[in-house]
C-alpha cells in the first residue's frame, strides 16, 4: 500500500505544444516516453498535449510526426503543474520538415540499353542477393513497436489509432519460405476528433446495423470473440508489409522487368516492376519496388515500394460495424449508409522502410506509408481517404528469443478512446 501511494504521489503532468517551422499547430502528433510508450497522448487540433506519467526529470520523451524529423525532449521540460491555462509558458516543440522519400527518384533506362545488358544485370542481382543473404539474420528476433495509423479526409484528421506491440519475427517458418510474423499488442489508444465521435455514434446507435447484419450479427459476435484482435491486423500488415529479402530472391530471375533507374554519390537504385491481374481482372495490382543499394558493397541501405491498386466488385459487398463506422466518420448519413455496398476502389500506396545495424546484422527501424484511396459505392457515393502510417522499434531483442505463445497472441488487446478536442 505504502509503495502504491509513492508511486502515485510521483505522478506528474507533462504538456506543451507541436508546431511546424511556419508556427503552425500539428495536430495527431504522438508524444510518448521512450520507457514507456503507453502512457503517451497525441497532440490536438491545436497543437496542444498533456499526459500524466511516473518519469525522472531526465526522461526522454519522443515528439514525431510522419513527413517530419522526430525530436526527443527531456522530460523536465515539459513538466508542469498545471495546464488548465493554455497559455506561452507551456514548451513550445518545433518539428522540422523531412519528406519522406516513398517514391525514389527514377530516370527510366532505355530498353534496348537494358536487353544487352541481361547478363550484367544477372550478375548484379546476384552480387545483391548474396549480400542479403550475408547481413540478415537467420536468428530469432523480437521487436517492441509504437504503430501509429492516421485516417485523413479532406485535408483533416478525424482518428487516429495507435498500437504499442512486440512482435517476434521466425526466419523463414512462414509459408512459402517467408519469414513468420507474431503479433502481441500491448496496449491501443484509439484517438477521435470528439464532433466526429459523437457524430458516428449517433448514427450507429440507431437501427442501421441491425438491418445490415441481420442474421449474421450472432456469428459475427462469436467469431470476434475467439479471434485475433481485428485492430491488430492493421499494424501487423504494416509491419509485414516490405518483405524485402523474400520479395528480392523471388524476383531476381525475371531480369527483363528489372532496369538501373537511378545512379548518384555511390548509390545504385534497382527497379523492379511487377504486374497481378485476378478473379478475371476484378483485380488489378501494379507493383513497383526500388532498391538503393551501395554501388561498391551491394549493401542495400534502404527500400522503397509504390503499388497501384484497382478493385472492382460486381455486385457490391455490404460493410461490418467497424467499417461502417469509418464511412459515419467521413460524413455519410443514415440514409447513405443503409444503401451502401461497396462496387469499386482505387489505391495508391507508397511505403519506405529504414533499416538498422546490429552486430553486423540489418534490422528493421522504421516504415512510414501513405495511402490515397477512393471509395465508390452504390447509389453514386464516392469517397477520398487518406491515410498515413507510421511504425518505429523502440527496443530490439536478438539472445535467446523465443517464439510467442497462442495465448499471447490471441489475447484481446487492452483499449482507450481518447478524444481530441
């Protein structure tokens, strides 16, 4: 008893303010303590933050922002006893813009160029391949990750969910000789701006879902139950998504969809492109993938990827409750909604992986992506969405990592609404 009453008596409050180098508020930043990430917040459409947490004076806090460089702040800084007034004496944290380079810069090779260059384009894929092969692990390893997932309409924020998770990656025990991802989420904050809460909930509170799941609601209840976590899938996704090595060595033998597209200060950029047509063209998928890879070493450094997306759906496929809810977010109506079925969609998604180096080895550091899609629907309705994503590792594992157990990961995982005023 005594212990748990220092421990709340060395609870404090933390806030201050995110802008841009224009003074501008960032609204949805994250801001977090690097020990312990679930006691962080996201700043609100103003820019402003508070959290309460048990830290030293010296403890560091991260402020990060996908498109900006990540600043770490002592936690002493931002300390405060109050923040019932909003006023300059709060610490002002200024993120500075970085793109991020989603999509390399290609200068398209000339393709009759590329024909007589077959075989050195063989012999390079190989020298690459080799070195994958050389400097990633074949050990266990186990990542802790802070997943943050913005969904964007109209230039605006309306959610954002953020997952803190380990996950445990098993070389090559995945199908088809892919690596094995396992999923375990700590703790999910799901962020709203409060308008657009109150606003889906209104809707969903009435009759609409019981229309649309009639017959299936108590199946669909049962399923949830026993099954992984559905807002785990999102940042498992994520982190699967990229698989570099796998995607390198099932390609490099295609060496007529391969071309040099960009050579500068040391680096060589290899394209792959790749093209999938399903169901009878109901589903059309473009990839295109860019190796930068050290000119001298073949060391790829980092990795980018840009997929075009088109789905069309004949007969239109009716929305669950979660999805349904997204669409209240964006401002659909009852009467919309009850009509809706999704007929079509196109998608473009740009994903850039980080990498990092321990003990000689490369590991995982950051993915960033962003998405643009559009939804049609029946009825005529068609609706933009964005959406930007961002997964940092705040800790590596790489001794002694053991595989997760069932139990770990299909454990529902611990929720927050948090809204954003």
């Amino acid at each position: 008893m005594k212990s748990l009453l220092l421990i709340l008596a060395l609870v404090s409050t933390f806030a201050g303010r995110v802008l841009d180098q224009q003074g501008e508020p960032i609204p949805y930043a994250t801001v977090y303590p690097e020990i312990a990430p679930e006691w962080g917040t996201a700043t609100n459409n103003d820019g402003y933050f508070s959290f309460e947490a048990n830290l030293t004076k010296d403890s560091r806090i991260i402020v990060s922002y996908i498109g900006y460089e990540k600043v770490t702040v002592e936690s002493g800084k931002l300390r405060v006893e109050s923040v019932e007034t909003r006023d300059e004496s709060l610490q002002v944290i200024v993120l500075r813009e970085q793109p991020i380079a989603l999509q390399e810069t290609v200068v398209a090779a000339k393709a009759s160029k590329q024909k007589n260059k077959r075989k050195e384009m063989a012999a390079l894929l190989h020298a690459v391949y080799v070195k994958l092969e050389e400097e990633f692990p074949d050990n266990n390893a186990q990542y802790s990750v802070v997943s943050d997932v913005r969904m964007m309409n109209n230039n605006s924020t309306w959610g954002m969910e953020q997952m803190i998770a380990n996950i445990v990656v098993l070389p090559e025990r995945g199908a088809g000789g892919r690596d094995s991802v396992q999923f375990q989420g700590r703790y999910c904050k799901r962020f709203f701006d409060a308008r657009k809460r109150a606003q889906a909930d209104s809707i969903l509170a009435g009759e609409t879902i019981e229309r649309l799941e009639k017959g299936q609601k108590e199946k669909f209840i049962r399923r949830a139950a026993n099954a992984v976590d559905s807002g785990v899938v999102v940042h498992q996704a994520l982190f699967a998504m990229g698989h570099m090595r796998y995607d390198f060595e099932q390609a490099m033998t295609d060496t007529k969809h391969w071309i040099v597209s960009n050579e500068s200060e040391g680096e060589t950029v290899l394209t792959h492109t790749h093209t999938e047509s399903r169901y009878l063209g109901c589903f059309k998928m473009t990839f295109q993938r860019h190796y930068i890879v050290d000119s001298h070493t073949y060391a790829v450094r980092r990795f980018s990827e840009h997929a075009e997306v088109k789905v069309t759906i004949p007969f239109g496929y009716k929305l669950n409750e979660d999805q349904l809810q997204m669409l209240n977010l964006l401002n659909m109506d009852d009467k919309s909604i009850e009509k809706f079925r999704l007929r079509k969609m196109n998608g473009v998604v740009d994903l850039n992986t980080i990498y990092q180096r321990v003990d000689g080895k490369v590991y995982l550091l950051e993915k960033n992506m962003i998405a643009d899609a559009d939804i049609l629907g029946t009825q005529k309705a068609e609706i933009p969405l964005h959406v930007k994503a961002t997964q940092r590792v705040t800790g590596l594992e790489t001794k002694d990592v053991q595989p997760l157990k069932k139990s770990q990961i299909t454990r529902r995982v611990k929720r927050e609404i948090v809204e954003i005023y």
